[in-house]
C-alpha cells in the first residue's frame, strides 16, 4: 500500500509543483501586494488597507465587476447554445473522418494570435467594413457595431465558440447511444430526446464547456478593448487603467484577487452541478 | 587553358596566387578585428524615437548602436526609471511635465547649457519650465507638438472644429473618441470652461468640480476610448468622426495614408505635448549621449524629428524650420513650420492659445484618474 501511495504521490509530483510554482506562490505573492504602498513610482512592502477601501469604496469598480460579470454570464449561454446545434451534428450527424476534420479546422484559428483576429474584425464591423457594405446592397444600415456590448460579443465568439463546440462535441459523443435508441423506440421525439436524454447525459461536458467560456471572458482584455471600445471598462481594463496611472500595482492587484474570488465561486458552483447525482 | 600553359604555372606563381587569395579571404574577418564593436546606447523613450528613420544616420557616423526601451505614458516611465539601477539608461527622453519627478528622484544628471544652441531656439522654448532649476538645466527640449479638436473633414469643417462645442453636435453623437489618457483631454474640457490663466491644470476645488460636470456632459456623445493603435484605426475607418486629447501627432501620419481627417487648434486653445532629453544618472555613456543630443538639435535632426515615421513633431528652433522649409516644403507648409503661416505654432503661442501640458497643480494625478475612471463607467 505504501508502494503504490508513493507510486501514485511520485505520478502526481509535476502537477503538484507545477501548480505551487506558478499558482499558488504567484497567487500568495498578489495577495501580498495588495497591501503594499506606492511611493515616488516604486512599490514598498508594508501592510496597508487603503488599496482596498479605495478600489471597494469606488462606484466604478462595482459598475466595472457587474457588467464583467453580466458580458461573461451573457457570453457563456449564448455560446453554448449557439455551439450546441454545431456539436449535436458533429457528434451524430457526420462520419468519424468529418468530425476529425472538423474539429482540426475548429483547433486551427488558435494558430493565429487572438488580437490579429480582434483586429481583422474591426474592419469587418466598421461602419465602412465588410458586414455594412452587404447589407447597403439590400438597403439596410450602416449599423453600428464596432465600439459597442455586440462587438465585443463578436470578439468572445471569436475567442470561445472553437472551444466551446469541441469540448461539446467530446462530450455528446460520448453518450450512450443506447439511451437515444430506447427513447427513440419509447416513442420521444427529436427535441424530448434532446432535452431530456442527451443533454443531461451530456451535462458535464456542456457545463465545462460553458465554465471554461465564462472564464476566459470573463478575464478578457482585447474584446472589450478593441471590439468593444472600453464603453463601458470591465475588470481588465480597469486593471490596464490602475497600473497605467500611478503605477498602482497594489491596487490592481486587489481588482485581479477579486477577479479570481469569482472565477472560483463560479467554477466551484458549475462543477458541483455538474456532478451533481440526478434525483430522479 | 591548355595543357602546356598549365605545365608552365611555377611555383612561384602558385604560392603567390594562394598568398594573396588568403589575404583576399581573411580580409572581412581582419576588417572585423580591426573596427570596434559599436558603442550601445541605452535609450528610455515613446516608441519611434531609436527608429532607423530618426537614428540610422547618427548610428553610422558615430559607430553607435542605440538599444531602446520603449514606453507608454509618463508614469510608466518614472517607475521604469525607479525599478532600475543607476545607469540602466544612458538617456531619456519624457514628457516635459515629468522632467521635474526625474529630477526630483535623481535619476538624471545636470546639463552644462553651453553644450546646446539655446541662441538658435525661438525664445518661447530657451528657458522652458521644469527643465531648469535657476541656471540650472537638467533636460533639453528636442520637439513638441499640438493637441486640440482632430476631426473627419468629410462631416466636419475647419470652421466648425474651432471650438471644443463641436464634440456636442448632433452629427457626432457615438461618434466622439477619447484618447485613452485623463490629462489631454480634461485639459482640454478646463479650456473649453476657460480656465486658461494661469493653466487649465492649475485650477481650484470649484473649477475642478465645473470640468468634471462639462465632461460628464459629453458622454452620451462619445463612441469610445483609445489607445495609440485603437485612435488611429478608429479615425482611419470612419468609426470616430472627432477624437478629443489628440492632434497633428495622429492626424498628420493619417493624412500622409489619405484618411479626410486634420486637426485645428479651436478658439479656447490647445494643449502644447514637449518632449525633451536628459541624461541618465550613473552613465558612462555621457558623452556620446549629449552629441546625440546636439544632433538632434541641428538642421538634419530636426528635419529627422519633425517628419518621424512614428508621429510628426514641430521643431522648437529656428534652424529647424529654415531646414524643413528647404528639405520638404510642403511638410513645412503642412504643419506651420512657417512664420506667419496661419497654424504658425509659435503665434499661437504669442497669441496665448497654447498651454504646456502638465501634471495636475491644485489636485493630485490620483483625483483626475479616478474621475477619468467614474467617466468611463458613466
């Protein structure tokens, strides 16, 4: 028994270093910082609670947490569902050869930097861009969409809708078949299968799918940046702001603690319902 | 070469032609030995200042290499210079608002003002404020530049941009920019409420509070917040019709691309950006760093300068305007580098439509940030 902890232990060490190195001791290290003080530029150690009164105290740093907190919640359920009828034909309408090669081209955008997608968008979603011009064919616009909440929705979706769909598909695929037979056989139709087989049979995959959507927008800079045109600043930019001013690592520090607070609560929550036992 | 000939190459002649095909051989690596290997200089500046375009020539006549540090606003380059040790960098180039925090901190060196050609400045700029302490000079101004209403010429015109008010037209609302940064652009709002005496960063508590209600006013008018690249594209492509906190820096690289845009110094006057060189504390390099100084101050400099590939600037001296009039008469003409012309940047000055940048005289940095930050989330 001793052998195969030690056997086990020894497996699990470089996740176990991995993680103090470059989570926890960074993360001790932040939550020091926030009680620092910046004098004449330089950040001195000390043990201050004005950093946080004052980014807690601020109007703008709660209008900043809550509309984070809405475009990452937003963006996480229309992901999923717009990922959802994508993965659902992949996983049961294509052969094995189609699903490999779709979820290549799926992986591939994440060759190309993220911002260069960012950017190419602005010229699709300008005023003058591509989208505008077809639509000016058939007498509609100039609509307004860069700078705007729907622009920097175009960036999330550029950013997670690839991920989302894979990690959808995975999990859609692994259901049972024998399950959709049966309610198929039992007389359910397609949308009953759906909603009441396969996605519950499927709800770990589609809840990380959707978690791991919230999460990297929730923390994303350029969207809301470049697509969205910091109107209104989320929590990221708010970050760039402190620092960019006054070089108040110590109070964005305390904004980036925050930040993790809730992508914990979240993650934590998400993953408890997804293995949530099923009560009937 | 025929089978005889061959026979008939000597010795002699072999070992002469190996001899010398040798030496034809070695002569790169021996040329290599004997030049010395470029003097590096260490340069903290805003991006473009250690381009080929500026420093190719001076790199090439003075066998130097310059190693820049780029930067993005003021306090980044203050806690760069407080994070690294004396003589990191052998020269720096700010905003002249921040020369006096340099001083103040030590990190640059005092300058004998006999080693630049103040006689050639125009007078406004020879004793110009923060650089000198008494007869003291810690840092020369090589170039500055004008921020006041920047503007799409096909929905606006020139006459119409003369005033800050513009930014208010119905024309524009969701299509006024910022440029990401509270000093330009609050110093613009305290100069549209006339605080223009002594500064429009040097006013009271009430003044103060009537800016931020001016600037809270503009929001429902604006379309969003840039960054350097974001401010270029956002005018480029049409999306921003007027951007506050900018000038000829973004407009005259746009225009030289064609974009409709230009920028007007409006009735309420604009806001004077300086950038100036000093020398960092603890360098060796000191030397080389004030002829690189003196470089940019001559003619050939200042043409380099006011034509940077990066953002154009105007020349604080009199020989640098006679040098862009005859090297580029149409840049001279474009950007005022004439006298009397009517965007001449130094009647403005006497005029008293301009006002240097500053650091906020009766509030602290902090107070126009956080505001900065209230307005955004508005």
């Amino acid at each position: 028994m001793a052998t195969s902890s030690r056997y086990a232990f020894t497996w699990r060490l470089p996740m176990l270093i991995w993680q103090a190195a470059f989570f926890v001791v960074p993360l001790v290290f932040m939550a020091a910082i926030s009680f620092w003080l910046v004098k004449n530029y330089r950040m001195e150690p000390d043990f201050i609670l004005k950093n946080w009164s004052k980014m807690l105290g601020r109007g703008f740093f709660w209008d900043a947490y809550w509309i984070t907190l809405w475009r990452a919640s937003l963006a996480a359920l229309v992901i999923s569902l717009i990922a959802f009828p994508a993965s659902y034909s992949l996983a049961y309408k294509v052969s094995e050869s189609v699903r490999r090669w779709a979820v290549f081209f799926l992986i591939v955008p994440f060759f190309t930097s993220y911002l260069v997608r960012a950017y190419a968008w602005q010229v699709i979603l300008a005023e003058n861009g591509v989208v505008n011009a077809v639509l000016g064919q058939v007498g509609l616009g100039p609509f307004t969409m860069l700078n705007t909440g729907f622009g920097a929705m175009i960036g999330y979706l550029t950013l997670t809708l690839p991920l989302v769909i894979v990690l959808q598909t995975f999990s859609l695929s692994g259901v049972d078949r024998n399950q959709i037979e049966a309610a198929w056989n039992l007389g359910c139709s397609p949308l009953r299968t759906i909603v009441q087989v396969i996605v519950p049979s499927a709800r770990v995959g589609l809840i990380i799918g959707a978690v791991f959507c919230f999460i990297l927008t929730f923390g994303d800079f350029v969207s809301p940046f470049y697509l969205g045109g910091s109107k209104p600043p989320t929590l990221s930019i708010l970050i760039i702001d402190t620092t960019k001013s006054g070089q108040q690592w110590p109070r964005a520090a305390v904004v980036a603690l925050i930040m993790i607070a809730t992508l914990f609560c979240t993650a934590f929550a998400a993953v408890s319902a997804a293995y949530r036992k099923r009560t009937r | 070469m025929s089978h005889q000939s061959a026979k008939n190459v000597s010795r002699r002649t072999l070992l002469k032609t190996a001899g010398a095909s040798g030496v034809v051989l070695a002569a790169p690596m021996l040329n290599r030995a004997w030049a010395a290997d470029p003097v590096e200089i260490n340069m903290l500046a805003w991006y473009g200042h250690a381009e080929p375009d500026i420093v190719e020539e001076f790199e090439a006549q003075n066998n130097v290499k310059f190693v820049p540090k780029y930067y993005a606003g003021g306090d980044n380059m203050l806690a760069l210079m407080a994070q690294s040790p004396p003589g990191t960098y052998d020269i720096i180039l700010s905003d002249a608002e921040f020369v006096q925090q340099l001083n103040a901190a030590g990190y640059i060196q005092e300058l004998d003002p006999a080693d630049y050609p103040f006689d050639d400045f125009f007078p406004e700029f020879q004793k110009f404020p923060g650089h000198w302490i008494g007869d003291q000079l810690w840092s020369v101004m090589v170039r500055y530049g004008l921020l006041g209403v920047s503007f799409n010429t096909d929905v606006i015109t020139h006459d119409e941009a003369m005033s800050y008010n513009v930014f208010w037209d119905s024309r524009l609302t969701g299509k006024v920019g910022h440029f990401d940064w509270h000093l330009p652009n609050l110093g613009q709002m305290s100069l549209l409420n006339g605080n223009d005496n002594p500064s429009p960063f040097d006013i009271d508590g009430a003044a103060w509070e009537a800016v931020q209600e001016k600037t809270l006013s503009l929001k429902p008018q604006v379309g969003g917040y840039f960054d350097y690249g974001g401010t270029f594209s956002s005018l480029k492509t049409g999306e921003m019709h007027a951007v506050c906190g900018i000038g000829d820096w973004i407009t005259g690289v746009l225009q030289k691309d064609g974009a409709p845009v230009d920028s007007v110094i409006p009735e309420e006057g604009g806001i004077q950006w300086t950038e100036s060189y000093s020398v960092g504390i603890g360098t060796e390099k000191g030397e080389i760093a004030k002829k690189f100084i003196q470089y940019m101050l001559s003619p050939a400099g200042q043409v380099r300068s006011i034509q940077m590939a990066a953002y154009p600037g105007l020349s604080p001296t009199k020989s640098g305007w006679a040098a862009i009039q005859e090297a580029n008469p149409d840049e001279a003409k474009r950007s005022g580098l004439i006298e009397g012309a009517a965007n001449d940047p130094i009647r403005l000055k006497r005029e008293g439509r301009i006002h240097y940048r500053d650091i906020p005289r009766q509030q602290s940095l902090e107070d126009w940030n956080d505001f900065w930050s209230e307005y955004k989330n508005a």
